[in-house]
DNA sequence: GATTTTCTTGTTGTGCACAACATCACGACT
DNA sequence: AGTCGTGATGTTGTGCACAACAAGAAAATC
C-alpha cells in the first residue's frame, strides 16, 4: 500500500498535483520514508528541504509538516540552522528495537487474528514466486522490496490496529539500519546471497503455515526468524573488526 | 518529566521565551499532551490554532509543528476548513490498545530492567504516601496526576528506549479515555473511590515487589492491574447502558 | 605564526498574508 | 412548503520573506 510511484526516484512519476492536502501529504511521506527504508537516503544524509518542494511542486511548508511526521517517528533530526539528517542508529540500540519486534512478532499471531482470505493467500502465493526469482537472479534493492512486501502482508494478519501502526515503524527503522550495515561488510554478496536464500525458506515455512491457518505458528516462525536476522548480522560485524 | 509548570492553565506561568526553538517546542508539546490526557482538552474538543498561539507567545507556525505530532501519535485530528479536533476512542478500539498494553507492560520487566537505585526506592516511597493521601480525600484530577507520575517511575525501569516510548504513548492514549468513560458514568464518585483504593492495593504491591527487586514481577502484577482495570470499566459502561 | 574576531554563506525556524475548504444561514425558485 | 443555490464566516493549508542560528572562511590582532 505505502510504495505508488516504483521507480522511487523519477520526479515525473508523480501523478499531478490536483489531489486533496491529505493525499499530498500521505503520498509524500510514504515516499520520502520508502526512500529512507530503501536507503535512497541513507543515515547521515542531508535533505534540504528546499530541495523537496521543488521536486514536489510545493513549498516548504507541507515538507516541513511531512518532516516532522518523519522526526516524530526517528527517522531524521532537524537542527536549526545546520540541516535535516537522516537518523543512523548504533549497533546497541538496534539490538533494543529488535528485541522489542522480536515480541511483537509473536502478538501479531495472537493479538486479534484475521483469517486470511483468497486474496491473501494469493498474495503470499505471488511473493513466494518473486522470492523464486530473486533466488536465481539476487539483487538488494529488489530484496528489499520483497521484504517489505512480505512484512506489509504479513502484518495485515492482526486485526489490531494499534499493533499494526507500531510494528510498521519499527519495522522500517531495523530493515534501513539492517541493509546499511549489511551493505558495508567485506563480503556483502556472499552475505547477500545467503539471506535471500534463507529468506526464502522463511516465506515458504509461512505460506505453509498460512495455509493451514495457524496464525500463532506464523507469528512463531517470523519471531524467530527476526531474531536470528539479528544474530547474524551482529555476528558477522563482530566478525569484520577484528 | 514531562509535567512541569503545574497549574497547567496559567499563561503566565510560562518562564519566559528566550529559550531555544527545540526548547520552546518541547514545553509546548508536553503541556498539551497533559491537557489532553487530564481532560483539559475532553476528546470532541476543538482547539483553535491562533488561541494557542497567543497563549503562548508565539505564531501559528510552531504550533502547527506541535499539532502535526499529536496528530502523528493519535490524539489530535486537523481538519481543512474545520479545525482541530481531539480524538475519541470507540471502546473497541481501546480494547485493541489495552491488549497491547498489557503485554507491553510484562516485556517492561523482561526487557532490559534496571536495577532501581535509592532515588527511585525513594520516589516509589514518596508515591505510595501521596496515594495514601488520595484515599483520605478522593479527587479525580489528583488522582489521575498520580497514576501518570506512577507510570512514568514504572516506565523509567527498563533501559529499552523504544519500548519506554510505545508505552508511553499508548499509557496517554488509554487514560484520558479511561477518564472521560468513568466520568459518565452514573456512579462515578462511588466507582472513583473503589478505583482510587485498588490503585493504592496495586501501588503498595509493586513497590513491595520493587523492594525485593523483582523486576518481572513487577510487570506480571501491573500486567494483572491493567487487564482488570479495563474490564472493570467495561462491565461497568455495560451496566449502565441497560 | 598562532589566535581571536568578524564576516560570509547556507540552513532551519518564525511570522504573516492569502488561498482552499467546510459549514451554515438565507433567500430564490419551483 | 421544500429544495437547491449562493454568499458570508471561520478554520486549516500554503507560499514567501525574513529572523535565528551554525559552521567555516577570511581577516585582524597579538
């Protein structure tokens, strides 16, 4: 739902500007945050505001309001009068925000379950297969895409709400720090190679499980394939300083 | 923390304005997250943008940027060409939110707990004689001060900082709904001074539990606390509406 | 030569005027 | 009498000019 405009970074793409203020802003978060997540901007980057309006054809004001939504949300910092930097966060940190997503992983198959319908189960049916095709043919950002399909989908399987609100934020604020640092190890496509590969089996075991309709086990299996994400990478980086 | 200038609804008691812009805005926000939360502001309310801006000396811009984050995190709603309106809750809805709260109040003593030092034994102490106070001399504005000074002692013991924030955010959510049912309700007085003696029961409890430093037993007993609150007030909102 | 000061440049923050929008009252028309 | 339209009013949303601020460069001073 939040990814319109694929391409991500073709100004043109925007679809003209006589839509609502509400959809303005909505498309314009989503995109600037799907970039963040995407690491179209990565941590420690620069946005000028200025900048933004210009390739959305506004002014600075309903940026700053999209801004402040992002900063409420630890995406970026603004500070007066040196920038808008994106947020990078340390390796002690993250370990919290993935603990915490670790256990809400789990809620997801226990807090108000929705059975998932046709449709649904079709939708994981076709993220298996692009799954398939990213396994012959790796690429990260395409990775990254069907990952957070994958997680959109699969936090539609909780009817609560609240839940569902925070999971998402947690959710982008790991994948960016996850790929930035994964993306600046010695041997990223090794590495690349495996998690694709293990992701997956991660997808199949859950399309298994979605099938026959045991949400508590999907929150189960994606509670321990989060932690064991985490484990990895911090394994790994342990491993390159040294 | 967040409650400083208490009267909480003297303009003049702000301190003067020569502090800095994230400073500024800071005081803002906290000042009416409280209002909000303590029904100052009843959910329906609508705030006016140049009301705000006189009260505080300053223009509609920064208040805006405070509006935008209060809308972000669920309590306020702006509207073009309407207003800004302060959320209500549907009881479904608050059910979905208590549920995450009560397991988010568990992971607070599974989550990284800190050791409480003789400062906080001291504030837990100092608590437990302000609600002892409060039983003698039952008022619902005190005791809904308390309750929040509690949560925030609860909250500062565990050292993961993202989980710190989701609670305290759905904590703001969940009271000043809380507040505003039980104060329709026929019985209110009757019902607050129960309220106000098991909250005591619940004080008394966990600092005992904070004594022998358990911290998960802590959040097992707030867990309970929360559960049964929330149902209290919903067998209660049943009666009544028959 | 080193250090302090001042100036220049670039950025976000603020204030204000106006546009866009929703709502309601009032009146014209059927 | 009812219904539609039209305008008045009040609100948030937007654009723009300028203030406040930070950082680095340049210059003045010792």
């Amino acid at each position: 739902m939040p990814d319109e405009d694929l391409p991500a970074f073709d100004p043109k793409a925007r679809t003209g500007g006589d839509r609502s203020a509400r959809q303005r802003f909505e498309h314009i978060y989503h995109t600037l945050r799907t970039r963040i997540c995407l690491l179209d901007y990565p941590p420690g980057e620069r946005l000028r505001e200025e900048d933004l309006a210009e390739e959305f054809g506004v002014s600075r004001t309903p940026i700053r309001r999209v801004l402040v939504k992002l900063e409420a949300e630890g995406f970026l910092r603004s500070v007066h009068g040196v920038g808008t930097i994106v947020t990078d966060i340390e390796i002690e940190e993250l370990e919290q925000v993935y603990q915490l997503r670790v256990e809400l992983a789990e809620l997801i198959g226990r807090l108000m379950p929705v059975e998932p319908d046709n449709s649904k189960r079709a939708a994981f049916r076709e993220l298996l297969s692009r799954c398939e095709g990213l396994v012959g043919k790796p690429d990260a950002r395409e990775f990254a895409r069907i990952n957070m399909d994958f997680f959109h989908l699969l936090n539609s399987l909780t009817g609560n709400e609240p839940l569902r609100e925070i999971s998402e934020r947690l959710y982008y604020q790991t994948t960016r720090i996850w790929l930035k640092t994964a993306s600046r190890l010695s041997q990223y496509e090794e590495i690349l190679m495996d998690e694709i590969r293990i992701f997956h089996r991660e997808v199949a075991d859950i399309v298994d499980a979605v099938n026959v309709g045991d949400l508590r086990v999907v929150g189960l299996i994606r509670r321990a394939h989060i932690s064991m994400s985490f484990q990895r990478l911090r394994n790994e980086a342990r491993r390159a300083y040294r």
